[in-house]
C-alpha cells in the first residue's frame, strides 16, 4: 500500500496536473482568473496537432508488419467500442443528459498518456519486456474514440428515432480532420519531418498543455460549482466499474490476437485508462455544450488515481506478470 501512495504521490505532482489543480481552487476561490476563449481554441489546436503529428511519428518508427497492424487494429476496435459500452452504463447508473454522457464515454474511448507512461516504468522496473510499437497502438485510439461519441451525440435528439448520421458529418469534422491528417503527415515525413518541426511540437508542448490544463482546471471548477447535483455516487461508481470493464475488453481481444504479457498488459491499461489532454482539447470544437467538469471529475478524479493505485497492479496479474 505504502509503494501505491508513493506511486500515485509521484505521478501526481507533475506541473501539468497541479496547474489543473491550480485551475480548480480559482475556480472555487472565485477568482477573476481567465484564459481568453481565442487562446483556449487554439491551445486545443496545438495540442491535438503535436498528439497526432507525435504519434504518426512513432508509427513510422517501428514500420507495419504484421504484429505492428493487428495491435493498432485492436487498438482501433476498443477504442470505438468502449464508448458505446460507458454509454449504456451511464445512462444506466446515471441521470446525465445524452450530450455529456457522450462527451464522458468518449473521454473513456481515449486514452491516458500520464497512466501509459506510468504502466510502462512499471514493467520496466519488473523486468518485463514490452513491444516498442505499443506507442503507436496509444496514439491510434483517438479518432474511433471521437467519431463513436459524435455519433451516439447526433443520435440522441431524435428521442428515439433512429437516424442516420452522414459520415461526412463525421468524418469531415474539424478535431478529427486535424489529429488524423497530422497523425498521417507525422508517419510520412519520418525522422525529417520531425527533426524540423521538433521545436514546435516537443519542446513547447508540456508548457502549453500546463496553460491548458488551468484553463481545464478554471472550466471545471465553474462546472463543477453549477452542476453539483449531476455528480451522484452514481456517477462515482461509474468512474471505478468503467476501468475494470474496458481492462477485461483489452484483456480479451489481446489475449485473441496472441500479445505477450507487457504489451498484453499495456492493452489492458490503454481500454482502461481515460482521456484528460486529447479529448478536452477535441471536445471544446466538436461537443461545445458538454460541461467539462463533469468528464474531467471522472477521467482525472476518480478514473485516474484508481488506475495507478489499484489498476495497475490488478491488471498486469490478469496478464499473467507478477502480482
């Protein structure tokens, strides 16, 4: 118990987070503290252009053999599954509105970087071997992620009626646009494409997403203040099942494609881990009527701190690694 605190203590205090925090006690504090709305749109911007230029980066790094395609595409698959699975529990467990249902099921279709980067020190430190390329399965699950919680918001309104949603509509939506095309350019232009944008999209990139993060902490708290009554236990309870429910998900579908037992288990951690950077940054252009401090409570409150205390240790048995 005493390693777990010092694990999630350690992983905690990071500027990111304690900005985000910082963000939070103004918001409470009432303090006239505020991020201009033009900056915010285009911190999100950057920050969705860096994740996907990053990631289509490391893709290119490892190459697309076989192994390489079946771990991105089971990547791909949970990642557009898992919002439909938070969904149907929270409209089950919780009284929330369709929009921020969908806007928390697709934070939980995403992913966490802090609790991959966090999951992989865990291996290393067991001796356990992992395969490099999992990086690119991370950076993989974003857009299935975004375009199964577009879909299930669209859908909703029509109080029941089912209702086709044109995959432009979809597919030619802005956050999509911007973290697929960047993802792609990052994989095609390789270390050179990287070496001359490196100074833009590496080297300012934690400090940005610290004044993100504020302005995250700042919505959150306002949210937070005016929808006190949407955080039920239910919503509590939700943000502990939800974890376990996407580890046993990855936990099946990388068992079916034969991962071994670190990438096996850094799967796991991906289907369970849920998004705080890349899905505020997407949210704030494609689902703008989402309360951000809901999604945020759950993916970084609560979701978060299980996953790094608990979470890992659990899943990585049900791997079959050490306890």
């Amino acid at each position: 118990m005493s390693a777990a605190l010092d694990t999630l203590a350690g992983t905690l205090m990071v500027p990111t987070i304690l900005f985000f925090v910082l963000g939070l006690l103004a918001a409470f504090l009432r303090s006239d503290l505020s991020i201009p709305e033009g900056a915010a749109k285009i911190m999100s911007i950057y920050l969705l252009l860096a994740i996907g230029f990053k990631g289509g980066h490391s893709l290119s790094e490892h190459g697309l053999g076989p192994a390489v395609l079946l771990a991105i595409l089971a990547g791909l698959l949970l990642s557009f599954l898992i919002p439909f699975l938070a969904f149907v529990l929270l409209r089950l467990m919780t009284r929330l509105d369709a929009v921020n249902a969908a806007a928390v099921a697709w934070h939980y279709g995403s992913i966490s970087i802090v609790t991959f980067v966090a999951a992989s020190s865990l291996l290393s430190l067991s001796g356990i071997a992992f395969d490099g390329y999992m990086v690119a399965v991370a950076a993989s699950m974003e857009v299935p992620a975004i375009l199964s919680a577009l879909w299930i918001a669209a859908r909703q309104p029509g109080r029941g009626t089912v209702g086709k949603v044109p995959a432009r509509a979809l597919f030619a939506n802005g956050s999509i646009v911007l973290l697929a095309g960047a993802f792609v350019i990052g994989a095609v232009t390789r270390d050179e494409g990287m070496e001359m944008i490196a100074p833009f999209v590496v080297t300012p990139f934690l400090g940005i997403l610290c004044l993100f993060l504020l302005d995250m902490g700042l919505s959150a708290g306002w949210s937070l203040s005016a929808n006190r009554h949407l955080l039920t236990p239910g919503l509590f309870c939700f943000g502990l099942v939800m974890p376990l429910a996407g580890a046993m998900l990855g936990w099946a579908l990388g068992t079916a494609i034969g991962l071994q037992v670190g990438s096996l288990f850094l799967l796991m951690v991906l289907a369970a881990s849920a998004s705080y950077i890349a899905v505020p940054a997407a949210m704030r252009i494609a689902l703008p009527k989402a309360e951000a401090g809901i999604s945020l409570t759950l993916s970084l409150g609560v979701t978060f701190p299980f996953n790094i205390t608990l979470g890992l240790p659990l899943y990585l048995w049900l791997a079959g690694g050490a306890p």
